[in-house]
C-alpha cells in the first residue's frame, strides 16, 4: 500500500511542472550523469574480456610448460636408457635453469646421479626436495634407493619403512624395502613385502620387476 502510494507520487511529480522545469535547467548535468554511467559500463565490459583474456593466456602458458617438462623428461630418460649419463644430467640441468623448483626434473637428475653412482649430488637432491614437502612418499621413496646403493641401508629400511606405514598402496616401496630385507637376512619380512607387493601389481605385467620379485619369493620360500 505505501510502495503503491510512493508510486503514485513519483508518477505525479514527474508529470508536474516543477520537475519539466528542473529538467530544463539541468538538461546539461543528466547528460553528463548519463555518459558516466555508459562509459563505467563500457569499462567494466573492457575489464571483464581482458580478465577472460589473461586467464586464456595463462592456461594458454601452463599448458606450454607442461608440455616441455615432458619432453625434457623424455630426452633425458631416453639418455639414460641408452646409458648416456653425462646428456641426461646436461639435459635436466638445462631444464632447471627454466624450472628450478620443478619436482619430476629434480627426481629425474637424482636418480641420473645416482645411476652414475655419484650417490652424495642424489642424496643433496632429495634433501632439497623433502624440504619443501616432507610428505613427497616419491622423494622418500627414491632417496632410500640412493641410501641403499650408497650403503645406507639401515637409513635406507627405516625410510621405507615410514613410506610403506603411510602408503600402503605404493608397490615400489614394497620391493624395494623387500630387497632391503634380502639383503640384511630379514627372510620372513622379505617374504611378507615381496608379498605385498605382487599383491599391488595387476597379474598381467610384464615389467621385469614383477618377475623378479615372484623369482625371489618363490626361492626364499624354499628355504624356509
């Protein structure tokens, strides 16, 4: 009832003498309101495209790093596949210089060091990684390779053994802790990760490691 009342009112003034009178007088100044009001509209329109364009731009940019991340990976991996150790460190090191703090580079160059045996630079990249996420079972997981390789092993067991108790899903981790058990005559421990591990890998692949794990419990099994 009073909205309607309001309404009326409006309506009334608005057809009254005074306000024809008012909008002669100030003809110049609801013009002036009127551009303002066009061009923030236009300008929030420019704002709202160039906004859309720089989030195309940045996707537009990640994708691009993704991808060359991934290539880099596979020329350095193919130069480790073929033995060529000096290349793929050359190969990663290039890589860094553009993303210093990217982590499948960094995992890449720490086993690099560690196939040349130069176990201290892989270990001083694990250390770098684990700083920044103590939580990288990857990280952990490649750095007892590295201690095991580089004599570490009681490093390297309690290592996976922390990797194994948070991520019970991880099969690497199993085989690689199973091997450390063979190796410091853990048999039953051994027997049980070799376990576990084939139990995490589909029946079907045919990576060497599967097979070499059924190999090492079936003989460890004998013997017991």
């Amino acid at each position: 009832m009073i909205f309607k009342e309001m309404l009326a009112n409006s309506i009334k003034w608005l057809q009254s003498e005074d306000f024809q009178l008012w909008f002669k007088k100030n003809t110049h100044l609801i013009f002036l309101i009127g551009l303002i009001l066009l061009l923030s509209f236009a300008a929030l329109i420019v704002h709202s495209i160039r906004g859309n364009n720089q989030s195309t731009e940045l996707s537009d940019s990640s994708s691009r790093a993704v991808s060359e991340i991934q290539e880099l990976l596979s020329k350095s991996n193919s130069a480790l596949g073929q033995g060529q150790y000096d290349q793929a460190v050359a190969i990663l090191g290039e890589a860094l210089q553009k993303y210093p703090h990217q982590q499948d580079l960094l995992l890449q160059l720490g086993m690099s060091y560690r196939k040349m045996k130069r176990h201290g630079e892989a270990e001083a990249i694990y250390q770098q990684l684990l700083q920044k996420n103590p939580d990288c079972m990857e990280c952990l997981n490649n750095q007892a390779v590295n201690l095991l390789q580089w004599g570490e092993t009681k490093k390297a067991e309690d290592i996976l053994k922390q990797v194994t108790g948070k991520q019970a899903n991880y099969p690497e981790a199993f085989l690689n802790l199973a091997i450390v058990f063979e190796k410091t005559d853990q048999i039953h421990s051994a027997v049980k990760a070799y376990q576990e591990y084939l139990k995490l890998v589909p029946m079907n692949d045919s990576r060497p490691e599967p097979a070499m794990a059924r190999e090492r419990l079936r003989h460890l099994e004998e013997g017991l």
